[in-house]
C-alpha cells in the first residue's frame, strides 16, 4: 500500500478496548466500513485520519490499523 491510497476499514483489530477517556474500540466500529486515505506508516501498521467519523476535521483524530483490517478502494 502507498500513502494515499483509498481503503475501506472492514475489521476492528482484535483486543482493542475502550478507556474512561479513551474510546478506541467505539472508534474503530465507527469507522467500519468508510472509506479513508492512506496518510502514512508506523512500521507495518496504516495510519488513517478518521476526525470526520466523530464531526472533526480529518486530521484531527488518527488511528493505526493493520493491513488485514482494511481493503483497497478500486476507483471505478
């Protein structure tokens, strides 16, 4: 994968668990299903800027996913 490339997250990693101020899981299962770019790397995990998921500007919020949860968008 490059950066911006287009995937689709279709899996939550598993062990991920929400904190008291933290909502990493929440997170993660509202992003199942969109669309994001690739916005670099950290070591073999993706980072994507998800801020739009909860009414924010996209960069303002990114999580790091690994390969496997996510598919490549094919433009049409």
């Amino acid at each position: 994968m490059e950066i911006g490339e287009r995937v689709r997250v279709i899996k939550v990693p598993d062990g991920l668990q929400d904190g008291p101020e933290l909502k990493t899981k929440m997170l993660f299962e509202r992003c199942l299903g969109e669309i994001f770019p690739v916005m670099g790397f950290d070591g073999d995990l993706l980072a994507l800027d998800v801020g739009r998921i909860n009414g924010l500007a996209s960069y303002l919020e990114t999580i790091y996913i690994e390969p496997s949860c996510v598919e490549i968008v094919v433009e049409k």
